[in-house]
C-alpha cells in the first residue's frame, strides 16, 4: 500500500475521531487525544533543534512564558488570546534571541548548551513563582472565565471538541513545519554546522544567522502549544508548565520515539501520554506517585535498551529489510 | 533598608552552607571528570540517604553519628549500583541518552519516594543550641555541617593525591585513552569513582538532613543549583568547583535576606548564564 494512502486513511479518522461510538469514554477519550496533538506538537517544535544537536532543557521558559503571557493579559486586562497569542509569540522570540545569540556566539556547545538551557527554565520558573501577586506563585492561577460556554473571543469552549480540531490543526501544522524545514536548505546548513561549526563557517555558511533562525522558530512554535494548553485546561502552573520537571519530559518523548523522523516525537508522547495515563487510572489515588516510579522505571528501560528511539529503531528496521535503492526515506 | 547586622548574618550563612554545597558539587564534579556523565539523578540519591538517617534517628532512636555513617554506607552502595545498573551500558551512548537515563532515574526515585513517604517535610529534630556572636544568630547544626564538610573535602583531596588508586582516577580523567594503553582497568576506576561519589553524596545527606527537612522534592530544589556549580568551577576542577559554591552560596543567601528565596536563585543562575558566556571554561579556567 503506497505510504500517501496509508496517511489520507489515518487522517480521515482522526477527523472523524470525535463522531465516533465511544459510549461514555469520548470525553476522556478526546481529553487523551488534545492533549498528545499539543504535546507531540511541542516535541516536534523542540526536535527542530534537537535534531541538529542544539539539546535544550529549558523549552519550559518558552512554554511557560507563551502560556502566562497570553493568561495574564486576559485575566488582567481582558485581551483577546487571539492579540495575546502574537503578544506572547514575541516575547518569546526576545528571548530565544537573547539565549540564543551569545550560545552561538560564544560557542557553547554540548552539555554547556544544555545546562545554559536548563538555568533559562529553571530562571523563567522561578520569576513567576517570585511574582506571585499577579502570577499566583507556586499555586498557580485559572484563566477568567468567559461570559458563556462557548466564546470566541476568550477562545474558550466547554465543548471538547472544538479543541480537538484545533489541536488536530495545530498539530499538522507542526508536521508541515518540521517537513518543510527537513527539506530546506536550512537542514543541510545545519546539519553542515551540527558536524563542525569550523568547517561550516569557512564553505560561507553564516552559522549564527542559521542557529538563531531555527532557535526562534523552536521557541515561537513550543510557546504556541503552551497558549493551546492553557486555554484549553484554562489552569497554569509554574510546575506543569516551566521548569525541568515539563523540560525533561518534552524531551523524554522525542528521544522515545526518534528525533530524526517526522512522526517520531508523536509516537513518542502518544506513548508517554497513553502510559502516564493508563498508569494513572489503574493506580488511581490509592498509591500516589506509583504511576511515576513506573514511568521513571520505562523511561531508563526504553533509553537504555532503544536508544534510537522506538519510531526510529523500527524505522531502520524497515529500511534494512527492504533492498537497498528501494528504502528512500518515507 | 535592611540592617547590615542582617546582611552579615545572611553571608555567614551562605558561608556555611557553601561548605555543603561544596560537598555536593566536588562528589557530582568527581563523577563527571572521570565518567564524562552528568548524574541528572546525583541529589536525588541524597535525598535516599536523608530518609535513612531520619528514619534511623527518629524511629529507631539511633545517634546521630552512627545515622551518618549509615547513610554514607547507602551512599556508597547507591553510587555503585547506579553505575553498574544504569550508567555501564549507556557509557558509549550519546550525551542525549546518557542525560537521559539518569533523567529517568530522578523521576523513579523522586516519585518512589512520594509513594513509600508521602510528600511530607520531615525533619530530625535535635536540641542543638543557636550560637550568639557579635549579634549574630548562627545555627550550632550549620557550623558543625561547615566543619565536616570542609574535613572531608580536604580527606578527598588527600585519597585524590596520595593514593595509588586515586592517582589513577585522575589520571582517568585527564586521558581515558591512554590509561586503558597503560593496562589498568577502567571499569576499576570507574567504580571506585562512583562509590567515592555516593559516599560524598551519603556524607552531605548526613550533614544536610541536621539543618534540612527532606521531602521528595529536595533534589529538585537542590540539583539544579548543583549542577551550575560544577560547570561554573568548571567541569572536573576541583578547586573551581569549591570556589564557585561558596560564590553561589552567597548570591543565594544574602539575595534571599534582600530580596527574596526565588530572586536568590534567579541572580545566581542569571550569573550562571552570563559567567558560561564570559568563562565558558570555568572561573578559574586559564585563557588560552
């Protein structure tokens, strides 16, 4: 079966995902299904980068600073998400520019990188915490609710699945970036500067101008996601949604299921979301923090014995068996 | 404006606690000289030993020292464990990988820890008295932490400088390459390292757990920060690494008297930023 009709079947059912018989389990079904679109759409923002070997640890400052951005100005001055979203947009791309351009320019590389990253969220984490007059701190703060159960203008709905689309849009969206990025020039330029930032420079490739480029939209896209998820459980938390503990598992799941590939960071969060939940609803409340230590336990098997994640691992696979010339990247 | 009696007992503080810092920064920067991993996990693991010695002192009634050095046993062990169960088959994987399997391990201990023990704070209560000099309030429990701590980092760099197998770990950490050429095993080392680390980890779980209430989230709170720490002195520095504690210590200590706890932490890993840019080598790194 060609690939092309395998994708337009599985499309065509997600779209068709909200109409059908789920008895009493559809809302939780579809509570399931937004929040994997969000967070593969995340893990795909963040595999833009990580993909070139710029590993952040701190895309929870950009998560947390497009969600509170857009929360705060609508708690406290009653802006529309939709002039809010722009809002924090670019407040995040001030600063993934301001991270980003002194990282390039002083070459911080590797672990430096990552650690770099990780101070940012834990700094971002900290000030809303430290600003809790307005942020509500550690406890967090609930979005105003809108005047009725559907607005359009607060972008909230009480009905699940006018997000379900929503985040069904957004997430394809992610997929036509990271698609579109894969096969641009920008890819190979990175690629050239992710094997040797030296070397790259000296065939003209301008290594700052590429970096910065590609921090901006990693930053811009992930602070998207944040916005979609907080105006959909219309609740922030400095914890759920800045800091390592948020970092950690964005990263979690792309390396879980392959940063290399299109579909990767998707299989990766549809099977960390699927697992923390199920995990949740068989331990319930009667052994609080089970459902982790299992989680935590999987995590260390799945990286220790699929280190090229699980979508890329069978990916090669696949490639292997089949003839060489034959094996094009799907 | 806040009394400089107030400032002056906030920077003794940061003194003292610099010292536990660097307790936990030169047993985490041993590790990563020579195993070329960061233990994502390592203030977690002393988050383990704080629960042994609470529960050893408050449930079983055992003296605080001999808590001590049990849990600078359960150190030692844990230390080696990790090593042999996690870190062994991932020591050839990319840094992606190795960060995240120790990642893996912090959330299984932090959220074992929440099931066995609740998210309760617990603390050892000990009647220690509260020094008074020159108006200064000063814990008796903090300037006893100080002085071990200091004691042990001196009996480290003794153990690093005197001791055949200590040589070796340095010599590992300067070249791993070329010690194995030399026929010495390193996997030997690698152990050693790893037990010397978790006892380091066991010993500032004792000294912590005297001024400290544990919780599942210590290491959150303290990992971090321990991290920064070790690049800051620059990854592998010893020296660099004990320097930039105490300048950490003191960022947080008197920040939070001025300002607040969380501003503390956010000048000191802002200066953490700005300082990678500047010194990316560490603060005591030689220009070259």
């Amino acid at each position: 079966m060609a690939p092309r009709v395998v994708a337009l079947a599985v499309l065509a059912l997600l779209v068709a995902g909200p109409f059908l018989p789920m008895g009493g389990l559809r809302p939780y079904v579809l509570h399931v299904v937004i929040q994997i679109y969000i967070w593969a759409f995340i893990g795909g923002a963040w595999s833009l980068m990580g993909r070139f070997g710029l590993v952040s640890l701190g895309h929870g400052a950009f998560l947390g600073l497009g969600a509170y951005t857009t929360t705060l100005l609508w708690n406290f001055y009653g802006l529309t998400p939709w002039l809010g979203t722009p809002a924090a947009a670019a407040l995040t791309a001030l600063l993934a520019l301001v991270v980003a351009y002194p990282c390039s320019r002083f070459r911080i590389l590797g672990h430096y990188f990552a650690l770099v990253t990780l101070a940012v969220g834990e700094v971002v984490r900290l000030l809303i915490v430290a600003e809790r007059d307005w942020t509500g701190g550690s406890l967090g703060l609930t979005l105003r609710p809108a005047a009725s159960d559907a607005s359009l203008l607060a972008a909230q709905y009480a009905d699940k699945r006018v997000f379900y689309y929503a985040a069904l849009l957004v997430w394809l969206g992610g997929l036509w970036v990271w698609r579109r990025l894969d096969r641009s020039m920008t890819r190979s330029a990175m690629e050239a500067i992710g094997e040797d930032e030296v070397a790259a420079a000296s065939v003209g490739i301008h290594v700052t101008r590429f970096k910065l480029a590609v921090t901006v939209l990693s930053a811009v896209l992930t602070a998207l996601g944040g916005v979609l998820y907080a105006q959909y459980i219309t609740y922030v938390n400095p914890e759920t949604l800045s800091g390592i503990g948020v970092s950690l598992r964005i990263v979690f799941a792309v390396v879980l299921g392959g940063m290399y590939s299109l579909l990767g960071p998707t299989v990766g969060t549809a099977l960390t979301v699927s697992l923390s939940e199920y995990l949740r609803v068989v331990f319930g409340v009667k052994f609080i923090g089970m459902a982790e230590t299992i989680y935590g336990l999987l995590l260390m098997l799945f990286i220790i014995f699929l280190p090229s994640g699980i979508y890329g691992s069978l990916h090669d696979l696949l490639r292997r068996r089949r003839p060489a010339g034959a094996g094009a990247r799907a | 404006m806040i009394e400089p009696i107030f400032l002056a007992e906030a920077a003794v503080n940061g003194l003292l606690l610099g010292g536990v810092l660097a307790l936990l920064a030169l047993g985490l920067n041993l590790i990563f000289g020579v195993l070329d991993i960061v233990w994502v996990a390592y203030v977690d693991l002393v988050m383990l030993c704080m629960y042994l010695v609470y529960f050893l002192v408050m449930l079983y009634g055992w003296p605080v020292w001999l808590a001590g050095l049990a849990g600078v046993a359960l150190g030692v062990a844990l230390g080696v464990a990790v090593h042999l169960l996690i870190i062994t088959p991932i020591l050839s994987s990319p840094p992606i990988n190795q960060f995240l399997a120790t990642g893996g391990l912090l959330f299984f201990v932090q959220s074992f820890a929440t099931f066995l023990w609740t998210t309760d704070h617990r603390s050892v209560r000990l009647a220690l008295p509260i020094i008074e000099v020159g108006g200064m309030f000063l814990s008796f429990a903090r300037l006893a932490a100080f002085t071990l701590s200091i004691l042990a980092l001196l009996g480290l760099y003794l153990f690093l400088t005197r001791t055949y197998i200590g040589t070796a770990i340095r010599a590992v950490s300067q070249d791993r390459e070329a010690m194995a050429l030399m026929g010495a095993s390193p996997q030997r080392v690698y152990v050693v390292t790893s037990a010397v680390g978790g006892a380091m980890a066991g010993l500032a779980a004792a000294l912590l757990s005297i001024q400290y209430s544990v919780h599942p989230h210590f290491g959150a709170a303290f990992g971090p920060i321990t991290f920064m720490i070790c690049v800051l002195g620059g990854l592998g520095n010893m020296v660099g690494a004990f320097v930039a504690s105490f300048v950490m210590s003191e960022i947080i200590s008197v920040g939070g008297v001025v300002w607040s706890t969380e501003m503390g932490y956010v000048i000191a890993f802002a200066l953490f930023i700005v300082m990678m840019f500047v010194r990316p080598g560490g603060i005591l790194a030689r220009r070259d």
